[in-house]
C-alpha cells in the first residue's frame, strides 16, 4: 500500500490528536514511533513522530508539536531576478526553512529560477529568464516561494510556473514547452544519431561588439544551450562547402548560417557589409533579437524580420526558407 505526503501528513495529524488524548496504549505508540521511507510521484518522505517540541532543523516540514515531515528530494539550486527587497527577504527564509541554495549566476546546476511577475504569471525578460527557459529549468513566479513558506513543504510548481513574458501578448507557455521538450534524438546526414534542440539545426557566429546589458559570451551561452553550433569567425561557415541553403536543410543536412550582430555597438558595419556576408558566406545577418524571439516563443521564428542584409538580394531558396522557417 502506497501513501503520498499528503497522506502521510494528514494520518500523523490524526495519530498526534489520538496520542495528546491518550487513546493509543505505549505498545502502539512504539508501533508507530518512526515509520520509514513513503515514496511518492515527486518526492520521498521519512516521517518521525516526535514527543518533543524542539523541532529546530531546517530540513524538517513541522505538521504539529511533534510531527515532522523530513524530504528526501533533489537539493534546491535557485536563481532570481527581477525582484525587489522585500521579495529578495522571503527568498532568503526560503532558503534556510528547504536548505536550499542561491546562486549569482546561471549553472547548470540550477533547478529553478524565481522571477517577479505580474497577475498572469507573465515576467520580464531577462537574461536569466531566457537561460532558465532554454536550459528547461523550472521558470517560477515569485509566489511559489511565499506559497511554500506558508504550506511549510514545497507546493505542486507546475500551479505557479511562468506563463510567458510581459512583451508578448499571449501565453507562450515557453517555459514548460521547453521543459518538457528534452532533446529528441534524430538521424543526420550520415546517419548517425545526434541530439536536436531548439536551434540544433544553425551555425552562429556571434560576430563584432555587444553592448554591456547582453555581453557576447553571455549571448553565446545562450545560444550554446539552444544547441546551436557555434564558429568564431563567418569564414567557418565556408567549410561546409555548400551553395544555397535548400540545399543545406533538405540535401546534406549542414546546418543553416546564421550572422548575429548588434547594429547600435557596430557602427561601422553597414548594409552593404551585411550585403557581403550574405554573398560571400551565404549566412542570414540578423538581429539579436532573432535568438530572444525565438527563445521567448520556443519556436524558430522567421528569420526576414530580423534581416540585416537586403531582402531583395536573397535567392529564392533561401528567402523561402527565411520568410516560413519550417520544412517540408
């Protein structure tokens, strides 16, 4: 017979009032002094009853005086951003009521990260957000950590998982597509088995400057998870020897080339630069905003919004193919 932790707590209310009343004998309070391991769906749990009331330890869930209800789960590792003082406080109990960790940055450690939102679980996008959506962490409103604190156990996350951000009308639902997307395995041109993910099918070069509030290695990381190829140089791009990209996508394979350069931190390339790389490399150049977009909808969008280049000096293939960005 099975138990969840909702079970097991609600039975340890129940044995807790019948031993304050003294309706089980001492036999059956020895009985059921410690039972072992419950295991669940989502977590494992060890429940104690305790005689005492000094229940100090931060790993405990106290369901009364003398229940506790210890979780055996994968160590919390978060990330915030976006939020204010005061929620940074409750983050803070947060972590010493689940022993959980905070982190500066983003690694692949992380399990969840915790964004300020607003009444429809939609937030602001930051770098942070789009690395927790393209890493397939659990993308979080602030709430599920004032959720917890109140319940004393870690809520159901998918009630208060991110619904989208705020620069976007309707509910991408990134966050949970990404999550449970995983990397799928596909065969490639020779038919050996690689891993696909977002962007698995471009090579990118981070090409020129980046201003301060997206650094390129913060960008490349980005793209990295996103399981984009990335060159250092558009040069590489030549080395796959191929003409157009119909024939990149549906003869051998190779991925598609993609330029990212930011125009306001680049002054001197102008279109008849970006002209230039499309002829000699036969690589798209493209806004940055390219890869947010695509990360924020977790669809590979049309590339000819974010053209760099004119639209008027592609070839039919590839002006097909940046105009539908979907294969046949």
């Amino acid at each position: 017979m099975s138990f969840t932790p909702e079970d097991l707590f609600n039975n340890a209310q129940i044995f807790v009032s019948k031993l304050n009343q003294r309706e089980i004998s001492e036999e059956d309070k020895e009985n059921i002094i410690s039972l072992k391991t419950v295991s669940s769906q989502k977590t494992t749990c060890t429940l104690d009853i305790m005689t005492d009331d000094s229940i100090t330890d931060n790993n405990y869930l106290v369901a009364s005086p003398c229940v506790s209800i210890k979780r055996e789960t994968k160590p919390l590792v978060l990330i915030t951003s976006g939020l204010a003082a005061t929620e940074s406080e409750v983050i803070h109990k947060f972590l010493g009521f689940f022993n959980a960790t905070l982190l500066p940055k983003y690694s692949d450690d992380v399990t969840h990260v915790i964004v300020k939102t607003d009444e429809n679980l939609k937030c602001e996008r930051t770098l942070k957000y789009f690395l927790g959506v393209a890493g397939k962490k659990w993308v979080m409103s602030m709430e599920w950590a004032r959720s917890c604190l109140s319940a004393m156990k870690i809520i159901d996350e998918e009630y208060f998982e991110v619904r989208g951000d705020t620069l976007t009308e309707t509910d991408t639902l990134a966050p949970k597509i990404s999550r449970l997307s995983g990397s799928h395995l596909r065969l490639n041109s020779t038919l050996s088995v690689e891993r696909e993910n977002l962007l698995s099918r471009f090579q990118i070069c981070c090409f020129g400057n980046f201003t301060v509030d997206l650094p390129c290695d913060d960008l490349k990381r980005l793209i990295a998870l996103c399981g984009a190829r990335l060159v250092n140089s558009p040069s590489f791009f030549k080395l796959n020897g191929l003409k157009n990209t119909q024939n990149m996508v549906k003869c051998d394979g190779k991925k598609i080339a993609v330029i990212v350069a930011q125009t306001e931190a680049n002054p001197q390339l102008d279109v008849n630069r970006y002209n230039d790389f499309y002829r000699r490399y036969n690589a798209f150049p493209v806004a940055r905003e390219w890869i947010f977009d695509c990360v924020a909808l977790y669809d590979v969008v049309p590339l000819v919004h974010y053209l760099h280049c004119q639209r008027d000096i592609l070839k039919y293939p590839d002006l097909n193919y940046a105009t539908k960005m979907k294969e046949e």
